[in-house]
C-alpha cells in the first residue's frame, strides 16, 4: 500500500531545497504551497513571473494535484497563458505515479521564457520593417521622379528650343518675315525689264499701251538726281 503522506512529505522537502527562495508553504497537512516562476529571459523593461499554486490530493502522486497558474508580474495575451497551462497539465499527466511537481515548474518556467522570446522577435521584425518602411519612403521623396528615356528626351527638347530662342534674342536675330523676303515690282522690273514688255500682250483693245522707254529714262535720271544730291551732300561736309 502506497504511503502517499510520506511521498508528498520527501517531496516537499526537496521543492523547499531547490527553490529556497522561490517556495512558499501555505499549508503542512494537506500539503499546499506556491513556486515563483522566473524565466530566464525577460522582455526589456517589462518583467514576468508566475506563481505556481499547488495543493496536494489524498492519493497524490497517483493523481493530479490541484494546481493553478497567475501572473505575478506581467500580463501575456490570454492565448500564450494557455498555451503555458496546457503544457503545464500535460506534463503533470505524463508523470502521474510520481513526484511531478518539479515538472510542472520546469516546464511552465521554459513555456515562459519561450513565449517571451518569440513576442519579442516578432516585435523587433515589426519595428524593423516599420523602420525600412519609413526609409524607402524618405528615399523616394529624395529621389523625386524616375528619369527615364522619354522623359529626358522631352526634357531635351523643350530645353534645346529654350536655348535656341536665348540665343537668337541675344544676338539681335529676328524671326523671318515672309512678307519682307517678297521682291517689290520695281526689284522684279529691274532684275528683268521683258517682264514689263510681256505684259504687253496680254493688254486688250482700247488698254493705254506703255512706253518701256520712258521707264527706262525716268530711272537713269533718278539714278542721276540722287547721284547730283550725294554730291552736295559731300561738298557740304567737305567745307565743314
């Protein structure tokens, strides 16, 4: 016959030697006590521990003790508290005949540790990516727009066009008048005097015939008049 007073009794007093500071007695008979759970790697600033409530049963080790899970520092999502207290009962089962206490508290202690490591590694992916987020778009706003080919080449056009007129504007240049590159008939007579005479024939009856002749002397003595002034021009500034 299993003396369960005494199991339990040896195995209080081996918790109280592996957690001398830890273990706290709350009753001798039944025996009854809590664990303080310290993982062994904390979360920045925020610190958490558990304490582990057991209550030994009559027939324990040959049956689960009652047993509870609270937070003594720290709050962890109510998902990852289960997930530790599901470890933790699993463990207790798989020792049933047993002393199982010191399984239990090894197992939530590793749940712990654990739990934090992964929040804390998916809290630095989410700071890290926020970070790249915020650099790639710094970096487009310094980059401005992508310069591609069609863009440059319509850069370059407009440009060159800017530059042309510039330098039309400094170098007194006027725009071409159509008008002004049009010869004058007295240019046209004088390049070609048959043109006055093809005219002739197509000049109907009763039409004033014109006497080319009279042209002709009429300009050789204009020719002679501005000649004759140009002379007194320069006899003038002569005697000055």
């Amino acid at each position: 016959m299993t003396d369960y007073k005494e199991e339990q009794a040896n195995e209080l007093e081996a918790l109280q030697s592996i957690y001398p500071d830890e273990y706290e007695e709350i009753s001798s008979d039944p025996g009854e006590f809590t664990i303080l759970i310290v993982p062994d790697e904390q979360d920045g600033d925020d610190t958490y521990t558990l304490k582990l409530h057991v209550k030994y049963t009559e027939t324990y080790p040959d049956s689960l003790p009652e047993f509870s899970l609270d937070f003594e520092e720290g709050e962890l999502e109510q998902e990852d508290f289960d997930t530790i207290m599901k470890k933790v009962t699993e463990s207790a089962e798989e020792a049933i005949g047993m002393g199982m206490v010191f399984s239990m508290a090894s197992t939530a202690k590793d749940a712990l540790t654990e739990i934090i490591q992964v929040n804390m590694a998916r809290r630095e992916k989410e700071e890290h990516e926020q970070l790249q987020r915020e650099m790639e778009e710094e970096e487009r706003k310094r980059a401005g727009t992508k310069v591609t080919v069609e863009v440059f080449m319509k850069w370059k056009t407009a440009f060159d066009a800017e530059m042309a007129e510039k330098e039309r504007i400094e170098k007194g240049l006027k725009k071409e008048d159509p008008k002004a590159l049009k010869p004058t008939g007295r240019q046209l007579f004088e390049r070609d005097h048959s043109l006055a005479k093809s005219d002739a024939t197509f000049m109907e009856e009763g039409d004033v015939d014109v006497d080319i002749a009279l042209f002709e002397r009429e300009l050789v003595i204009s020719d002679d008049e501005d000649e004759n002034e140009n002379d007194v021009l320069r006899n003038i500034r002569a005697s000055d």
